[in-house]
C-alpha cells in the first residue's frame, strides 16, 4: 500500500487548512464532472483505446481516480479495505460511469465535509489482510486529503496531455476563477 506524501499542513492566506481543501475537493467535483463528459463525447473506441499512459486508455485514468477517491476517502476511513474489489473501468457504460462518480463524489464531499479542524492531525487506521496476516496501517487525515488533491490534478493533467494529442480541448479551468464565481453567486456549492 503506497502512503500518501505529507502535505503542507499550515494555512494559506488566512484560512484555515480544512477550508482550503474543502474547496479544493468541491472544486475538483465539479470540474470532475465536466470531464467526465467530455470523455463520454468521444467515441467508445477512442475513450478506451490503450494510449500508453499510467492505466492504458482516457476512461481506465479517469476511473483510477475515482478508485483512488473511495480508497482512500471511503474504505480507508470505514477500515473496509480487505476485500475491496477493483472497478472495471473498461466494462463501464456511460450511465453505470456516471452513477460510479456520482455514487464515489458523494461519499468523498460527505467524508471532506464532516471533518472538523482538528480531525486532519488525527491518523486514520486501517487494517489490511495480507498473506502474511493482518497488518496495521495509520495514515494522517491531512495528509490523506493533500495527497488525492495531488493525485486528481495529476490525472487530470495527464488526460489533458493525450486529450491534446487527440485536438480534442480538455475542459480546463482554474480554481481560482471557480471560486471566485462561486462566491459571486452565493457561495461555493457542494457536490
């Protein structure tokens, strides 16, 4: 099992840590959907064919990171990851990949949203079962939540890069210009 990266764990421009992931995780929802949909505009053969990147085609990356998104932000913190089947990617059809994502957004912006403060420093404990016995994994909160903020952006950037081989445009946007609309209007909104 690989341990996610410690994360900065200090506060940016005067908020706290917990807000800025939140929006960060509501952001990374919302743009998640919009490439979900622009994956599901291409033709069946093109989203699965094997392009050579981290998982093989656009649609096994994009459910990697919802694999990582329950992983990590449902099983881990339930300790159900013994057992855990793999999703697979290539069998999805477009309703079941949109239902997947719903179902996994859900869970994930429950779990972020149910935080307090003081949870990140807290571990999260876990207990996998190996051929050798059960073993006892501990993982920070926050460095838990830091690390698939990483692992999303990276996915997404490399979808970016074989959408662009493809001249296909990514739906790209930042999070900044998000949030500032999102404000504008009310109030970043979750899930």
């Amino acid at each position: 099992m690989n341990e996610p990266s410690p994360g900065p764990g200090s506060s940016r421009a005067g908020r706290c840590e917990l807000e800025v992931l939140r929006v960060l995780y509501t952001w990374n929802s919302q743009v998640r959907k919009r490439y979900l949909e622009a994956l599901l505009r291409l033709p069946p053969e093109e989203r699965l064919r094997d392009r050579g990147a981290s998982y093989p085609s656009l649609q096994e990356i994009y459910v990697h990171v919802l694999e990582a998104l329950r992983f990590w932000l449902v099983a881990v913190p339930q300790d159900r990851v013994s057992g855990l089947e793999e999703l697979r990617a290539r069998d999805l059809d477009p309703e079941a990949l949109r239902a997947l994502e719903q179902e996994i957004d859900l869970q994930a912006l429950a779990y972020v949203g149910g935080l307090r403060e003081s949870d990140l420093e807290k571990p999260l404990l876990c207990h996998e079962t190996t051929p050798e016995g059960v073993v006892e994994h501990r993982f920070p909160v926050t460095d838990v939540l830091w690390h698939m903020v990483e692992e999303e952006l990276q996915h997404r950037g490399e979808l970016n890069a074989l959408l662009w081989q493809m001249d296909v445009e990514p739906p790209l946007g930042k999070v900044e210009d998000w949030h500032r609309a999102e404000l504008e209007a009310g109030g970043p909104k979750r899930g």
